[in-house]
C-alpha cells in the first residue's frame, strides 16, 4: 500500500497542471506543493495563493467565481508553449510572459 504522500506525488507527477478555483483559502498546500513540484497552477486570486503563483510565470489567476475567466484561464494555460516548460525552470521561457495570459 502507498502512501498519501506518493499517491499525490504520483498524481501531480502525471499531471498537466493544478486547477484550483476556491472562493477562500489563505494557504493552500496543494497549490504550494503544485509550484514547488514546477506544475503550472490555474487559480482563483483570493487569500495566500497569489503570494505563490505568478501569473506568467509559474500559472494564472482569476477573479474568485469568475466561470468565464476561469474558463478563459484553463484555454491560454493549455494552448501556451511555455505550459511545457513550466515544470523544467521557475523562469519563463522567451516570450512567456506575454503568451501565458488568459485573454484570448
């Protein structure tokens, strides 16, 4: 049997990138564990989670409740080249900071 720990390791590891829409959370763990694993994290800007995500960088933010944006957010982190090389560097490849953004 495995433990928590390796299950959420193993499932981040396969992951694409972390969805984490939340109306309230001051410090999120599974965001936390997402940014320092390199996995581009896709979350709501409430409480702690923008001290940990940089939109451009290492994921996007978006209004809390927000479907649209979120929805929005979700389409540019998938179509992004830099998505890819999020895992491998915590900074954005060339051209990063403008392609990773959720507008269309």
């Amino acid at each position: 049997m495995t433990s928590p720990n390796a299950e959420v390791a193993e499932e981040m590891a396969q992951a694409t990138m972390l969805l984490f829409p939340t109306r309230v959370d001051n410090s999120p763990n599974a965001v936390k564990e997402a940014v320092v694993r390199g996995l581009p994290v896709v979350a709501s800007a409430v409480g702690g989670i923008p001290d940990y995500v940089s939109p451009g960088q290492n994921g996007l933010l978006f209004p809390a409740g927000n479907l649209g944006e979120f929805t929005q957010s979700i389409r540019a982190a998938r179509r992004t080249r830099c998505l890819a090389g999020a895992r491998s560097s915590p900074k954005p490849a060339n051209g990063c900071e403008t392609t990773f953004h959720p507008k269309p």
